[in-house]
C-alpha cells in the first residue's frame, strides 16, 4: 500500500527548543531549534512533518562478539530537509514545541518564500512515497525517517519500531533487534544472534 | 451382435482405468510444467516484501553482490564445467622475501598500535574490557585512583589505535578484535620476555 493520500500542508512551523524525535538502546535522532518545519498530513491527520534545520542521527551500528566487537557507530548531521513519520502521541507533542514560522525564518534557511519550501518538501515526499509503502508501517506505529545526505543521490532510511531498528543508506544495511544484529555492507554480511556471529566477506 | 465381440466388462473396466490413467499423466505433466515455471523465476524475484520498491531492490542488489561474492570465493578452488566438479587444490605461493615483508608494513600503524599498548593503564582497560563492554564509570571503579580526565585520554588513544570502540548511544566501549589480539599479543610477549629464551649449551 502506498501512500498516495499524503499531502503537505501549508503551514510552516519552526522548533522552539531542541527536541529528541526518537531514541532506543541503538539510535538517537535529534533536531536542533529553530529548525523549519511543514506538517505532513494523511486523511485530514497530521502524521509526520517535513523539517528542515540541523538534525542529528546517531546509529551503534556496532556487534559484541565473543571475539571482539565489529562495527562503527554510523553519525549522520541531517542538514538538508528531512521526513518523519511517526505515531499520534510523539505528533501531537512535538506539535507543543512547534511555532508559526515568518519570512525571515523561511529567508534563514535559504529559501525566498513559503512556496521554495513546500515545492522542496513535496519533491522530498514524492521522491520517497512514490516507490515506498509506509502504509503498514504507519499502522503498526512505527517510526520513520528518510533524508537525503549531502551530494548523495539515494535517500537515507530509518525505520523503527521499540527497540527494532533498520537503516538503509547508499550500499549498507544495518537492522537490530535484541539481542540479533544484520550489518550488509559492499562485499560483506554480518549476522549476529546472542553469541553466535557470521560473518561472510569476499576478502 | 455376438458375444465375442461385445466388451466384456473388464474390458469397460480397464479403458476406463486406461483413460484415468492418461488424465492422471496429463494432470502431472501440467503440474511440472507449473514447477518449471517457477524454478525459472528466481527465488528473490517472487518474495513479496512489504516495504517499498527501493528496499526490495536493494535487497535484491545486495543478495547478488553476497552470491557473487560466494562464488567468486568458491571458483578458486572448485570448476564446475561438462565434465562434473573438479575441485583445485590451492596454489602454491612463494613466501615473501625479508626486504619485500618489511616494505609492506606500515611502521606508522605499527607503532600507533604499540604505542597504544605502551601503558599500564591502557593495558588494564583493555583486561578489563576483554570481560564485556563497560562503560567509563565502571572503568574508572575498577583502575583505583585514575581521574576522570586521564582515563578518557586513555580511551581516545586506544580508541585512535582501533582497539576499542565506543557506542555512542549507550555509551558503552567495548574491545574490538584487533584489540583483543593486541592485548594477547601483549601478554605473550611479555611472558617471554620475563621467562627469557634458555639455551642449552651442554
């Protein structure tokens, strides 16, 4: 099911205060104030917001094996406008944080008017739903993040549930879940379950 | 109409079984075809995966970059060709000559490395990080009487070295596999070192 019933709505909105937009044992996404903001909205109910400011995504994309730890935390500065998806309640506070944003926000972040900023997070939107089903993930109340890193043509991606984590950026993969870890990377593939590990590698 | 040439009722019988049998033969030749059908279609291609296009294509990118890595490992040694599967044993390689080794190491990573284990402290972290992950201020309970500032700079050169890796959500370090290797190595040197190499010149 694609989301083909999401729209951006007119409204643009800038962060008072810095806010944690998701956090679990592996991963924190922050978003630093006065970040701008466009609410994303899917049959007349907010269910994400377009931003766009500094943010922040700190990945332990790193296994303890019974041999030695293998892996690197992965940190990303999210500076270019970025999607997030996430459940009611986390919608319903950030929007407590958020404020109506002027001209002169909008002209601090580099764009000339409202209308630079909705046609650059509608190309963001359509660029990311137009292939990708969130439908089910929205249901299942999971979080979702897609942003696009700088000078890079693919757009990065987090979904997470509690504590099960996936992100995709370029040629990796990283997902977790308690205790089970699956790190793709260009010719190498890492699987870890408590404490037993593969590791498949074409050196 | 004789009787003879009347079917008897075996006869009825059986080219009823003979067209049973013949539907059952076309039923199963319908059957494989629907098999090979779908042994065409690789495997990948037919998982339904219910998150977007971009993920399933990159899985699939990904599968394949894995499988040709596999292969690739496994046409070294094994030929897979019309007459059956040969298997290779490895060839043979010269072993490197003094000056051709010492040119292929890098003595900045080296020293790095050795360096970092050049310190009690640094060598005590890495112990006790061989036990699990541990975080900075269970690492400062355990080495008695070290501030907080000079066992950080402790784990920033072990960490510069590669010996240990900190998460930076949890907080946690934990040692990596070059570090566990180096503090092996550490010791071993060290036991010898300290027991020394007896000669026997009788």
């Amino acid at each position: 099911m694609t989301l083909t019933n999401i729209e951006v709505k007119e409204e643009p909105l800038k962060l008072r205060q810095d806010f944690t937009l998701f956090q679990n044992e592996r991963c924190i996404m922050k978003i630093f104030k006065p970040s701008l903001a466009l609410p994303i909205m899917r049959e007349s109910e907010v269910v994400g917001y377009v931003f766009h400011g500094e943010g922040k995504l700190v990945i332990d994309a790193v296994i303890e094996t019974p041999k030695g730890a293998i892996g690197r935390p992965v940190e990303r500065k999210i500076e270019t406008p970025f999607i997030m998806l996430a459940p009611f309640e986390k919608v319903r506070k950030l929007r407590e944080d958020l404020v109506s944003a002027n001209i002169s926000d909008l002209k601090q972040k580099g764009y000339e008017g409202l209308g630079e900023f909705i046609k650059a997070a509608r190309e963001l939107c359509s660029q990311t739903f137009r292939k990708t089903c969130f439908g089910t993930f929205l249901e299942n109340r999971s979080h979702i993040f897609a942003f696009k890193r700088k000078d890079q043509r693919k757009i990065d991606l987090l979904v997470s549930k509690d504590d099960k984590l996936a992100y995709i950026s370029g040629e990796k993969l990283f997902a977790f879940k308690r205790g089970k870890s699956v790190i793709i990377k260009p010719g190498k593939l890492l699987i870890a379950k408590s404490n037993k590990t593969l590791v498949v590698s074409r050196n | 109409m004789s009787d003879e040439e009347q079917p008897s009722k075996d006869d009825i019988e059986i080219e009823k079984l003979k067209r049973e049998v013949a539907d059952l033969k076309e039923k199963l030749n319908r059957l494989h075809e629907v098999i090979e059908g779908h042994r065409r279609v690789p495997k990948a291609h037919r998982i339904f995966i219910d998150v977007g296009e971009r993920i399933r294509d990159y899985i699939e990118d990904v599968m394949e970059d894995v499988a040709e890595g596999i292969a690739g490992e496994l046409e070294k040694s094994v030929f897979i060709g019309p007459h059956g599967i040969r298997v290779f044993k490895h060839r043979w390689k010269p072993r490197l000559e003094r000056g051709e080794l010492e040119t292929k190491i890098d003595f900045s990573k080296v020293a790095s490395v050795m360096s970092a284990l050049g310190s009690e402290h640094r060598l005590k972290i890495l112990r006790d990080l061989m036990r699990g992950g541990k975080y900075v201020s269970e690492l400062q309970e355990k080495l008695a009487g070290i501030t907080a500032s000079t066992l950080s700079s402790h784990l920033d050169i072990l960490e510069k070295a590669g010996l240990v890796v900190q998460e930076k959500v949890r907080g946690r370090y934990l040692i990596t596999i070059p570090g566990r290797m180096a503090y092996r190595m550490a010791r071993k040197l060290a036991k010898i070192c300290q027991e020394g190499v007896e000669i026997d010149i009788d």
